[in-house]
C-alpha cells in the first residue's frame, strides 16, 4: 500500500559544537563522568524538565550519544533551538553547555482542505493547538490518525501533509491539508485453491469453503468501502479458522476503482475423532481389593462439511461407573450471509443410579471478525430423579437432597479469542464470560408421594413439599480467562482461571452444583467428582514446544470450593492437582498421554490414587 505522509519539520538541526576541549582530542576510551548546564536557564532546569542521560561513560563516542539523546528529548518537548554550546573534557571527565532557547508554542493549527466530517471522526479540534507547546510527535500522530482513518474509510491513496507554516518570535501557526485520491470500494473475493497432497500441488483445486462465508467471517463483502485494517488482518484470521491454510500470502489488487483480494487457500484437516481412556484407582466395595475403573471419552466433531462453516459434534462420556454424558451440538454461522449464528445443543447427563438431566440449549450469536462473538441463550433443564432411598425418607421424614427440578435460563455469554494459534498456542489470550439468570420449579414426585409407613399411616409425604419454596430464582456467573507467555521460541507458561458462583436467596439442591473435577478442569480428581456452589481454579502450565501441535508439559491445578446446598452446611476446601503429560503429533493423528496427582482436605499425596489419561484424536 503507497502510504506517503508530508510533513515539514521545522526544527533547526545544529552540530554539536566541540570547543575550548582541554586535553587531547582524539577518542579516549577510560570511563568518565558526564555533566550538563544551561547556559540560559536555571542550573535545575534539566532536572525539571526530566531529562534523562547516562552521566557515567566509557568515552567520547558515548559522551557524544548522550549529548545527542539529549537534544532529542529536548527538541521533543518543543525546545526547538536547543543545541550543545560547548563541551570541556578534563581528564576523563566531560562537562556540556547547551543553549535551551525558548518553548515554541502553536499559534494554530487549521483545517486547510481537508472535510470536516473526517477531522471530527478523529476528534481533532482547533482550540487544542492554541497557545499549547509544539510537539512535533503529536502533529506526525495527528497525521498518522487521519491518514490511518482515510485508508480504513474508502482512501486507500490518501496524502496527508502541513502546509502554509508560519513562525513569529516563538509561535507556530501552519495548516493541515489532504489528497484523498479516488474513492475504492471491495470487489468479490478471489479464491484459488491447492491441494494439501504435496504430490499434487502443481494442480489447482476448489478448495471446501463458499466465497459468502469468508466474505461475511473477514467482514470484507463486495461494495464495501475499502478498509485497510480489514486487509490486514486476512491472514491472521483464515489462519485462525480450524479448516483452512494459507498456502501464499494474500494481496490486493486495485482496478478500475475496486480493490481484488486474492486468497490462496488449502483446506487443512479439521473435523476429528478425539478417544480418551482414563484409569482411575478404586477398592472393590466387598473384597477392599485395589482395581481400577475406566473413563471414557469419545468426540466426533465434524467442522465445516459443506463449505459454510457449520459444525455438527456427537460427543460421549462415560465419567465413572453409572454416569454417563451425551451431547448433540449443531452450529451455523454468519446465517444467511449476516453476522449472526446460531448455537443449538441437546444433552443428556446420567448420574449414577441417582438422577437424569434433559438440557436444551439454544443460542443466538452475533460474530464478530475471526473466532470472537456474543451470545445470548435460552436453557432449558429437565431433571428427573431415577432411585430414590423411600426408607430414608421414611425415618427422616424429609425431602432428599436431590429433587426433581425444572429450570429455565436466559443469559449472555461473551467470547474473545486472541490467541496466535488456537491448539497449540504460543502466546496471546482467550476470555469467556457467562451469565445467566433462571427460574427454577420443584415437581412433586410420585414415590415420594405415594409412601406410606405402616407404623404412621396417617402422616402424609406428600405434605414435606409444602415445607419447601416450589419457585423460585438462581443467578449463575462463569468466568474463564487463559493467557500465554512465550518465554523462548521452543517453551510458553499457560496461566488460566476459571471460576463459577451459584447466586440464590433459597436452598440449592445437590443436583444442581457445579461439578468439578478431571482431565478438563481440576486435574488430579476424578472425573466431576467434586460438587461445589462456588469454584475458582487458578492453573499453571509450563510446556516445552517441539512441534506445531506437539508438546511436553508440567501443571499445578490450585482450587478452592465451596459448598453450601440443603443437604449440608457451608463447606469449603482446597484442592490441589499436579502432574505432567505430552502430546504427540504423528501422521495418523495426535497421541497424549497424562499423569496426574490430586489432594484435598489436608490429606496425603496418595501414589496409588493417581489418575492416568491417554487420548488420540484422528483429524480429517
């Protein structure tokens, strides 16, 4: 892009003046001290203009450096004659005298030719540069903004310059003029393809995606003004998408009034089928012998299948013996060619012998450029209890701690993703944010009900609901915030927090808390084994990169929790989770393998409790 800014500088530029040296004048190279004066200022000036200088040199080229810094900042803070009068050298030791002269100051600074509307958008206003001090950094920026605003604006050939300059005694009065140049609009994306077989490289290929789709995910669609920034950021953005490479960098051409941006596209393998095995240490509930239990985990994420970036995910889980975990998930974004996407999901979540949950989920997105949106949703969550203890109930003559709950949620959920590469990331940050306000219903239960003790025929059980608030209302908040830190080129520290807080004024039952725990938050634990109504989990990763999606790493996974539902009173512990694990990229997919160790409560690390995790995912 031709990106021309004139600008005249009207700074008296004046050599350093090198007399009345006492001593020899060639270099010297013993270490010395440097001092300043000004020869037309208070001796305490420099100190209270913040001058900045190195006053122990090695030897006259540095003294020289140094003198030059000086002016530099002097210059900078609109004491445009200053220079250096005079430098003495006595033995090692250097002293400088320099003429400060006075502060310029603007007079004005005007609008020459350049629209109105386009100064205002920057938020350049006369009275600003009205008997204030010149910096000429400010006036190289002010050009820099409007310059920055025109190319992003339809201008991509702008030239932004000063002109009619004017300077009295200390004053500067000058205008600001523009050559905006011809009005450029988008033209249709051009895409060419490339096979990712190296084989058959030579030969071109439709590459998987629509031309809408990237139109709408780059925000760069056909007749809109030209922008810049928009153009700048293609790369990083198509490098961002899961499904797509960019196998050339991409360029624009301008014809005819219409900016060309060609893309050169490979399709990259993206859906996958993720399989993780874990093995978790128990005791035979008869023998007290040790055995282990497995885990299970199987995900079939299928990404972008027709070209339009939609994505369809089957994912199955068996957590531990009896609990299980189905999910159905469709996406569709930038839907029918706008900003917005939708988010349906459909889950089923079996706990043990205890209870069922029926989850509805369904999402309104708003995209913004690249993988970041806004989200607002609507859950719904049926959960029905599946054995229940009647001889408890019978000899407590209370409610269990479980019930069957109806609860239906409308919230917002924020996403930003600035992450340099989103699977194995090197450095950068993602946020997520959710909120969600419900109304939660009690449904009476048949058994329950329908109880009878013999020994008390007349009491009725179905009485103990009307010892509790049928309807009522919850507030729930998730926050997860992950950054990376390169530290060299082969190693980055993951620093990650994810927190969540149940908000209710009446009793929370068992069935509804988080739960938390295993390979995905809170390593070191079974899998959603623990219950809490409030969660912080602050984890540290350090991983040493030796390919692009392959990499050894140590973890320290720190909690604390806090449970308070109807069955208990408030409780509260911190848990802590460690351990170490590689991931490794192969031909036929990645393999990852983790270990794991856990504690909580104050007890012991326990070595036969530790938790081991393989994974493979098969990308296609």
């Amino acid at each position: 892009m031709i990106k021309k800014v004139a600008f005249f500088l009207f700074i008296f530029y004046l050599p350093f003046l090198l007399s009345a040296q006492k001593g020899d004048s060639t270099l010297t190279t013993a270490p010395g001290l440097l001092t300043i004066q000004p020869l037309d200022k208070e001796k305490k000036f420099f100190k209270q203009q913040r001058i900045k200088f190195e006053y122990r040199v090695q030897d006259s080229s540095q003294v020289q450096k140094q003198l030059y810094d000086i002016l530099k900042q002097l210059h900078g803070s609109a004491y445009l004659t200053a220079s250096v009068d005079t430098l003495f050298q006595d033995e090692n030791n250097y002293t400088a005298y320099f003429f400060v002269g006075e502060r310029y100051e603007w007079a004005s600074l005007t609008n020459g030719n350049v629209a109105p509307a386009f100064l205002s958008a920057i938020g350049f206003r006369e009275r600003l540069y009205t008997n204030q001090p010149f910096y000429y950094k400010e006036v190289v920026q002010l050009q820099e903004k409007l310059l920055t605003y025109l190319e992003n604006h339809g201008y991509p050939f702008a030239q932004v310059y000063i002109d009619s300059v004017r300077i009295e005694a200390s004053e500067i009065a000058a205008k600001i003029y523009f050559e905006k140049g011809p009005l450029i609009f988008f033209d249709a994306l051009k895409i060419k393809g490339r096979s990712r077989n190296p084989k058959r490289q030579n030969k071109k290929k439709k590459v998987r995606i629509t031309p809408g789709f990237m139109a709408s995910y780059l925000g760069i669609r056909k007749d809109k003004l030209y922008s810049e920034k928009l153009v700048k950021k293609v790369q990083n953005r198509i490098n961002a998408l899961r499904y797509l490479n960019n196998y050339q960098t991409p360029y624009v051409i301008f014809r005819d009034r219409k900016a060309e941006l060609n893309l050169f596209l490979m399709d990259r393998p993206s859906s996958k089928i993720d399989v993780l095995l874990g093995f978790l240490p128990t005791k035979d509930a008869v023998t007290g012998q040790q055995k282990f239990d497995f885990t299970g985990n199987i995900d079939i994420d299928l990404i972008n299948p027709l070209g339009t970036g939609k994505r369809l995910q089957f994912k199955w889980q068996q957590l531990s013996l009896g609990t299980s975990d189905l999910l159905v998930r469709f996406g569709w974004p930038y839907l029918l060619k706008t900003p917005l996407g939708v988010d349906l999901a459909f889950k089923l979540y079996k706990r043990d012998s205890a209870y069922i949950d029926i989850i509805t989920d369904v999402g309104l997105q708003y995209l913004f450029n690249g993988n970041s949106y806004i989200k607002a949703f609507w859950v719904n969550t049926n959960t029905n209890l599946i054995n229940i203890d009647t001889n408890t109930i019978k000899s407590t003559r209370r409610l269990p701690a479980m019930l069957d709950i109806d609860n239906t949620s409308f919230g917002l959920a924020f996403y930003y993703d600035n992450l340099d590469y989103k699977y194995n990331p090197r450095k950068g940050f993602e946020t997520k944010l959710v909120a969600s306000f419900s109304l939660k219903r009690v449904r009476k239960n048949n058994t329950i009900e329908e109880i009878s003790d013999p020994l008390d025929s007349t009491f009725n059980f179905a009485s103990l609901y009307d010892t509790i608030v049928p309807n009522t209302f919850q507030y729930r908040f998730l926050v997860e915030h992950s950054h990376f830190f390169q530290l060299l080129k082969w190693s980055t520290l993951m620093a990650r927090f994810k927190g969540g807080v149940i908000i209710s004024k009446d009793p929370i039952y068992d069935n509804e808390t988080f739960r938390i725990g295993g390979n995905k938050l809170l390593r070191g634990f079974d899998e959603e084994a623990l219950l809490a109504t409030w969660y912080n989990v602050l984890s540290l990763e350090w991983r040493f990169l030796f390919g692009r999606n392959s990499y050894a790493y140590l973890f320290g996974d720190f909690a604390y929790i806090q449970k308070q539902t109807i069955s208990s009173a408030a409780y509260s512990d911190f848990p802590i989770g460690f351990g170490v694990g590689v991931a490794l990229e192969t031909k036929v997919g990645i393999f990852a393998l983790s270990y794991a160790l856990g504690t909580q409560q104050g007890n012991p690390i326990l070595f036969n409790n530790s938790k081991v995790h393989f994974g493979y995912v098969y990308s296609f």
